[in-house]
C-alpha cells in the first residue's frame, strides 16, 4: 500500500503538471520530441515541477490551509500505518482520522499547484502566439535568451513553416522543391505534416508548377535567348503533395503579402503636386 501511495503522488505531483505543460504546448507549437528513459522523464518532470510546487507549498502554509486540517503527525501515522500492518493494527482509529486530514492537506497543495500551473500555460500560450511581436520589443540579449527559454522546445520544420521569426506583416511562404528523381516544383505551402518526433513527413503545395528542365536545357543548347520561365508549367490540380522521403532539396522564399506602404515627407508631396500640376497643363 505504501508503494501504491508513493506513486500516486508521483503522478499527481510530478507527472500531472508536466503532462498539462506539454498539452498546453502542442496547442500552439509542434514540439521536437526525443526519447527518454524513465528515469530521465521522472528527472524532467521533477525540475519542471519543482518551482510551482514549491510555490503551492508556501502559498498553502502562508494562508493555513496546509496546517488547517492536519499535522506532521497525521502525515506520519498514515505512512506508518501503511509501511506496518502491527502499526496499523494497534493505530487503526487513528490511523483513519489522519487520513481524512491527510487527504484535505493535499488538496489544499494540490489545487494551489494545478492552479498555478495552468497560469503558467496560458501565460507560456500567448507568448508563443506573440512570440514575433514581444522578440522585436527585447533589445537586450538576456532579454530574448529568457524568452527564449519560455518557449518550449519547437521542431524546427514548424518554425521555418511559421512566422515567428519574421518581420511585422502577413507573409506567403513559397517553396522550391527538387526531388530525389529530378522533377523541381514549385508553389505556396498551403500546409505540412509531421512525425511524431517532429522530423517533416510531407508538404502540399498549392498552385503547384513543374519545371522541364531536360527541355529547358536542350532549348537553351541552341537559342542562349531561351528564358527559364517559359518552362514552367502548372501541374494539374490545386494541390500537390511532395513526401519528405522525396525530397532532395528544398528552398524557401517568405513574400509579403502586401507591399510595404509609402509614406512621402512634405517637400515629396509639393514636387509630386507640381509635376501633376505641369502634367495637367500640357
């Protein structure tokens, strides 16, 4: 029994926090996982898990809850009682009234720490959704490491296929595809999919065009005036998909979607007026 209880507050102090972290995460990000042993995921979730724990502790201690209902030694009797069926023979009222008390001990850490964890998602979700517009406003190196350190562990594929590293404004990203049988397509990544560890499985392209390069290079051996655009060709159908397994090289090129406006000083307007006025006259 006493292993049965060791390991449930294992799961409800340790392992519950990570879990609830990593769902948060996989709602806004796709995240480069790697395999862990046991022992190094019981690690991983012991240091993750350590700060708000530690926090719920004080929180519980400084309002009484903690102390409320119990004390040290109703947290005793129980793990004595369940280490010791003589002990738990001799103590068995006792034994049952500091269960009750250690019951209501735990609850008073217990919701402290979900509760300040799922503060800690929510505050870790919007960060990642304002990731490009709170890394423009660090100047300071400390400032974007810390930030850095916020955002859980991003697979690379979904940052490249993502904008947070981009520029302020709405972007199409376009992408150069050659595959490992020679065929270069080209078109706008309408969306991707990825493996579980966070490696690239597929892209679909939209608007897809192929290139003919066999043609475009026997044209070119006998007209040097030949232009690489004239062999480009749309590719039936509005989407393509490409594996991963397919692909040989990829190139990616981030349009802005709309131009970056024009604003003209005073002395720009007035010789912009007077050429229209010059205009207007002849």
């Amino acid at each position: 029994m006493l292993a049965l209880l060791v390991s449930f507050l294992i799961a409800v102090y340790l392992l519950g926090p990570n879990l609830i972290a990593r769902w948060a995460a996989d709602l806004v990000v796709f995240r480069k996982t790697r395999s862990q042993s046991h022992a190094e995921e019981v690690a991983r979730s012991i240091l993750a898990a350590a700060i708000p724990l530690l926090l719920a502790i004080a929180w519980a201690r400084w309002t009484g809850a903690l102390w409320a209902r119990g004390t040290q030694a109703d947290v005793e009797i129980v793990f004595s009682a369940l280490q010791s069926d003589n002990f738990f023979q001799t103590h068995h009222a006792q034994f049952f009234t500091s269960l009750y008390a250690f019951f209501w001990m735990n609850y008073a850490i217990l919701w402290r720490l979900y509760f300040l964890v799922m503060i800690a998602c929510l505050v870790r979700i919007l960060v990642v959704l304002n990731y490009n517009r709170i890394w423009r406003h660090l100047d300071k190196r400390w400032m974007r490491t810390l930030l850095a350190t916020i955002v859980p562990r991003i697979s690379e594929w979904d940052l490249l296929f993502s904008d947070m590293l981009l520029p302020e404004g709405s972007f199409r990203i376009m992408a150069d595809v050659l595959t490992k049988t020679g065929g270069l397509y080209q078109g706008a990544i309408q969306d991707r999919m990825l493996n579980a560890d966070g490696s690239l499985q597929s892209i679909t392209l939209a608007n897809p065009r192929r290139f003919e390069r066999a043609e475009f290079r026997k044209a070119k051996a006998e007209d040097l005036a030949t232009t690489a655009e004239e062999y480009w060709f749309n590719v039936p159908g509005n989407l393509f998909i490409v594996m991963a397994s397919d692909i040989a090289n990829l190139n990616l090129r981030y349009i802005r979607r709309k131009p970056l406006s024009f604003q003209p000083s005073v002395e720009e307007r007035e010789v912009l007026s007077r050429l229209l006025e010059r205009l207007k006259e002849k």
